[in-house]
C-alpha cells in the first residue's frame, strides 16, 4: 500500500510545543542556548513520528519519466505487460525494472493469470492528489 503518515500522539504535542518554541525567534531569544537545546529536542520528537526513508523512496520511484508513464496508463485500468509494452514502446525487461520499482514502494500491486502478469495502481487516490493519474479535475 503507498505510504500513508501515520503520526503518534506524542508526535502532536511535540508539534503544539514546537510552534509555541518558535514564536520567538532564536535571535530574540534570552537564553539562546536554552532555546536551542529545546528546539532541538523538540524537533528531534515532532520529526520522529515521520518516516522520511520511506518517503524518500516513493519520491526516488516518482522520479523517473517511465514509471510516471506507467503509473498514469494504470490510472485508467488494470492492464497487461503486454498492453504497458506496446504502449510505451518498451521492451518487457525494462518495464518489468520499471514496475518493480513501482511495486516496491507501494505503488502499483500485480496478478496473474495464467502466463500473463496484470498491474494495477495500489492507492490511487494519493497518486491523484499527486497529479499522476486522471482524476475528474485533471486531464
């Protein structure tokens, strides 16, 4: 499934102390070195509640025109590697890289039936949001 946030308690209060540390700006502050030792404690409890390798990793996937492609023809329908290969005028070794990539992270899921392998977007509601696959409000 593609990354979804998923943040502690902890992680909100951390936030709430956080935004009321930064009011003052550490310039302004009275004792700079306690200001410091707490932002960065503070920061260190709000940003340990997010998963920035993951992240990273579905960003690194998204970052090659291909997979884009592939994702956006997912957006339509289920389709076949040979559907993807014609399309893309792609051999299958280089879309099947391309979709392992895709699958690794979350973002595609695959089936087989038979000899054939089927691909399909595994959450497409977030590629949306990213403006990969169609959606009512984009073409």
């Amino acid at each position: 499934m593609f990354y979804r946030e998923t943040m502690p308690l902890k992680s909100d209060e951390a936030k709430r102390r956080l935004e009321g540390l930064l009011e003052t700006r550490f310039c302004d502050a009275k004792d700079a070195e306690e200001q410091g030792s707490m932002l960065k404690a503070l920061t260190g409890d709000y940003l340990g509640g997010f998963d920035f390798d993951g992240r990273a990793r579905v960003f690194n996937a998204l970052a090659e025109p291909n997979r884009l492609k592939i994702l956006k023809l997912l957006g339509f329908r289920e389709m076949c590697v040979c559907e993807l290969t014609a399309a893309l005028d792609m051999n299958q070794p280089n879309l099947s890289y391309h979709v392992k990539k895709l699958e690794n992270v979350g973002l595609v899921r695959s089936s087989k039936a038979g000899k054939w392998v089927y691909y399909s977007l595994a959450d497409e509601e977030s590629l949306k949001l990213l403006g990969v696959c169609p959606s009512p409000l984009s073409a």
